[in-house]
C-alpha cells in the first residue's frame, strides 16, 4: 500500500520513480509535497459501493471502518504497545517472586504464605553463577512445599523495585493495614493524586508503569479512579559547567568557530580538519552571546553544556555543595536559576561584588551567622546575594561585640501606612499564587522587590510587615528563615505557622504612578488619581513635563502614547 499524495516518504519514492500521485484528501499542494492535514474526500469515485467524496476525512475514515465490520472485510482491532519491561533481575534489592518451585514445575505462593521477605545477609557479592546472591543463601532458598510436603525451591531472581514503586502512594494512604491493599474509603478520600512531579525520564518509566499498574487495580475494583495522577510537572535537566572548546589546526593555530562545521570538526571552505582542546574561561572574553580568546579577539570558541555524566566528569554532587555552601544556598540558586520546566546550565560563577563585603561577612562568621555568607557564596547572580543581604540587615543589626541581635527598627504596635500594608499584601498575593504555579523564580523576585521596598522605609518598621515574609520566604530558605523567626522572638518552628493570607481591601489603590516619558526616556514619576481617560493623563503629563502646545523640545508631537494607569509617552 502506499499513498504518496498523504505520505512524504511514500512521496518522494513516487517523484523519484515518475509514478502517479493521486489527492486523497483536500487541504494541500501535492505538487510540492505530501499532505497530512485535515481535510475532504476527493477521488473516491464510489468505491465500495461508498460515496465518501466531499465528505470530512475523520467522518469518512469511522464510515469505511464501519463498512468493513457490516461486509465481513474487517473487524475493529484496539492494538496496545508497551515499553520491554525487564521485570526480573539478578540481584539482593527487589521484591522477591511468589514463585516455588516444586519438582522444576513453578507454584505460586498462596496468600497465608505472603509477604516474601528478603533475608538479613553479610554481603550482597553476586553469586558468580550469573544468578543472584540470592542463590547462595539455602537456608532461604530450599523450602517445604506447603501443599504437597515436598522439597521446593525459591525462585532466586528480584523484581526491578518497580512491583512496589509503582503503586507506593497507595500504601501511603493507608500504611499500616495488614488486611487490604487500602482501605476503599481512605482511597476515595486521598486519590487520585494531586501533583507529580518528576523528570523526564520518568514519563517513559515510573508513569508509565504506574499507570500500567493503576488500571489493573481499577479493574480489580482496588481503586476508584481510571487514573492516578491529575497534573503532572516536569522538571528541566540541569546541565553540567559550560565548556569551553577552542578548535585549532594541523599547524597548530586557533581556527574561529565562524569558519568550522562544528559537526564533523572541519573548515568550512578547505575541509579541513581541526581539533577541540579546552579552553580556561578566565582566557576568554565575551561579546554579546559568544565567547573569544583574549590573545586573539577574532577568534570565537565554542561555548557548550553537556549532560552530567560520570563519563565527561561534570557531574555536582549536591551533598558536596550542601557541605560547602549550605542548603538554603543551593535550594535559592536552583529555583533562582529559571523556569522549573526549562533546561539550564550549573553554574557556580558569577558572583560579583562579594570581595566587598568580605570583611563584613567574616565577622559574622565569627559571631556564629556563617549561614548568610554560605547562602552568598553560591548565588550566581548579584540579585540573589544582594537580596540575601537586604534581608539579613533589614532584620538584624550588628553591635560592637560583633553580634547581630535583632534590628531594635523592628517593633509593635505601629500603625503601618497604606502604602506598606499594600506592598505586603500585594506580596502575599503574588508569591502564593506563583508558588502554587510552580514559579520559584518569579516568586523569589517579588520577595526581592518587597524587601527593596522595605529598605526604603524610614523610621521603625512594625513587625506585622515582616513576619508574614518569614513565612513567605520560609519554602525556599528554611534555615535562614528559622533563624530570623527566632530573632523575631517567636517559639516553634516557621513551618509549622499558617501561610499567610492577603487582603484584598488593602490592594484597592486611589492613586497610581505614572512614567512620564519623551521619545521613550522617563522624565518624571509621579502619582495621580487611578482611572484617568486619555484625555485626562495626557493633560496631567503636559502640566507636569511642561509642555504647551504641539512640539516639545522644539519638535512636532507626533503622537501620545497612552497606557491606562501606567505611562504617557509624547513621541516628537
């Protein structure tokens, strides 16, 4: 069969052998190449004894299948494909098969002699054999056949680990019922799952067998639900160290990545071949989005991030990281890093400025807050560490002994003005809703933007302003977070506190601020009443930027761009 008119394979073997091809289906140009898109039947010519010309291809296609089953041509056919699953492995860890053998020939355990437990053992050492360590244990492998009193044998072999991954959240539910899988209204309470989150990888395994898993529990009536998970997020590989590549020829010279295919490592106009050789990035400068040697400016390398692999040796151990710089540092620089789903490069350079405040970390260091310097180190962005610092001075204030009790700003019973109970509420908002959709980045960008406003206060600060961005800050850095809560005061843990709520009477605003801009450059900022027309915005921006008539700085005002409480821009 073939439909070279529908099939761009099938196509090309048609126009390479000069053979007809005939439209099937509207929709395309089949001069050019195949179609296969949506569309109507053409060329049907009443075969069959069926008129399906001019009718929708999906409405054709059931009325043919149709055809068939009624003629005794066809019968429907649902066809399933299931990934290979090596479900049996040699090994100590796993789920040990049911299974006995009993004079060669296999029984299944009945269901008193259930679980199966692995025995305690020495070492895991393989058996030599190609079997599994399990083999070389005979007290756990010769038994008693329960049913006919004969000598048996236990099947040696493990499941992948997946009999029991693959259905775990279940078990969560109801952990310590020895009579059912799950109690059936425990079930119908927790399930289906919420949220999972994995990489991947996973979408192609544990879903997928999870699943698999799932729909033969529902049909067992196990479970109540056709599917186990109800939103799924997948997380973005983070790549190893950008590498550095400069490509050099048979004589030795640097040759620019402008002028190599970097597929088969060779120079485009002579075919020549070149050879990559690492390049320190502390040789290289940057323009724009690439990278050049200094020692010759004309000369691009190539700048790439690979996969972590054991193989190229890039891989980061995050215990190593934890150890060195401290948790909180590594949670903030992997949410701060970018969207959850995109693939990003590791990276630990970057971090400017951090000479300058060395001094001042040192002593808290001394003092025992050699926390906040770890969280610094790490950030690869100035943002993030300054953000950390703002934080760390807007709560605590260093003494002459070189401790950093907290700021005495911070205090009670201050009525906060509108403009705070705003910024903190609106806050409130933004971050719950962002952590909710995953956004880490984004939220920790509003928490930046709340704690710049803060600095910019004067006079005493009263807490309710900044115990609820504790709490709000708390998911992504829990240790710095449960040191402030403790300066503050308070008992407990912060995680253990109710998340903050906002209120959306504090968020209703009487005035805004407007950019007031010329040919696009800001000229002053400045606040007026919300929900100004056109008409009157513009008349509030001439009054305040001056302007009479229809020029401004001597030319022609060609036109007034106008955002609603936001921006009025005259463009001469």
């Amino acid at each position: 069969m073939a439909v070279p008119a529908h099939d761009q394979r099938d196509f090309e073997f048609a126009t390479e052998f000069d053979l007809p091809i005939i439209e099937v289906v509207t929709g395309g140009d089949i001069s050019k190449s195949a179609y296969d898109g949506p569309g109507k039947i053409v060329n049907w010519n009443n075969a069959l004894s069926l008129d399906l010309d001019g009718m929708d291809a999906a409405e054709a296609k059931m009325k043919l299948k149709e055809n068939f089953a009624e003629t005794g041509l066809g019968k429907w056919t649902v066809k399933f494909k299931l990934r290979d699953w090596l479900f049996s492995r040699q090994r100590y860890w796993g789920e040990p098969f049911p299974i006995v053998f009993v004079d060669g020939e296999p029984r299944a355990l009945h269901e008193s002699e259930l679980p199966v437990v692995l025995p305690d053992v020495d070492t895991y050492q393989p058996s030599g054999t190609g079997e599994s360590p399990l083999a070389t244990i005979d007290s756990w492998v010769q038994v008693r056949d329960k049913d006919t009193g004969k000598d048996a044998v236990r099947e040696t072999n493990t499941m992948p680990q997946w009999a029991g991954s693959c259905w775990y959240y279940l078990r969560y539910i109801d952990p310590h019922n020895d009579d059912v899988l799950v109690d059936r209204d425990f079930e119908k309470y927790w399930m289906p799952v919420d949220l999972y989150v994995g990489g991947v990888e996973h979408a192609v395994l544990h879903l997928l067998y999870a699943r698999f898993w799932h729909k033969v529990l529902y049909d067992c009536g196990v479970v109540s639900t056709k599917e186990p998970f109800q939103r799924l997020v997948n997380q973005g590989i983070i790549l190893g160290n950008v590498e550095y590549t400069g490509f050099k020829n048979a004589s030795g010279e640097y040759v620019s990545t402008k002028l190599i295919n970097e597929v088969d490592e060779t120079i485009k106009r002579t075919g020549e071949k070149v050879f990559g050789e690492q390049v320190d990035a502390k040789d290289l400068l940057k323009k724009g989005d690439s990278f050049f040697l200094k020692s010759n400016p004309e000369v691009r390398v190539q700048a790439r991030s690979h996969k972590m692999s054991k193989s190229r040796g890039n891989v980061v151990n995050p215990d190593d990281v934890i150890q060195e710089h401290g948790a909180d540092a590594l949670r903030c620089y992997l949410m701060f890093m970018g969207p959850l789903e995109q693939v990003k490069p590791w990276t630990t350079t970057g971090v400017q400025g951090l000479s300058r405040y060395s001094k001042a970390s040192s002593v808290w260091l001394n003092c025992g807050c050699d926390f906040f310097l770890v969280l610094c180190l790490i950030c690869s962005t100035l943002n993030v560490y300054r953000f950390f610092q703002k934080v760390w001075r807007i709560f605590t204030e260093e003494d002459e002994d070189g401790n950093a009790p907290l700021n005495p700003k911070i205090s009670e019973n201050i009525n906060p003005s509108k403009e705070q109970l705003a910024a903190l509420h609106g806050t409130i908002k933004t971050v719950t809703q962002l952590t909710e959709e995953m956004k880490f980045n984004t939220a920790l960008a509003s928490m930046m933007e709340y704690i710049n406003t803060v600095a910019k206060w004067e006079g005493p600060i009263d807490r309710c302003l900044l115990e609820p961005f504790v709490v709000l800050l708390s998911p992504y850095a829990p240790h710095l977070t449960e040191e402030l809560w403790e300066k503050l005061g308070n008992s407990g843990s912060v995680s253990k506190v109710p998340w903050p709520k906002h209120n959306e009477e504090y968020l209703a605003v009487d005035e805004v601020q407007y950019s007031l801009l010329i040919n696009g450059k800001q000229k002053l900022r400045l606040s007026t009443a919300v929900g100004l027309d056109k008409d009157a915005a513009e008349a509030f921006a001439r009054s305040a930027l001056k302007i009479n008539g229809d020029e401004v700085n001597g030319k022609p005002i060609k036109k007034v761009v106008f955002v609603p409480n936001k921006l009025v821009n005259f463009v001469a």
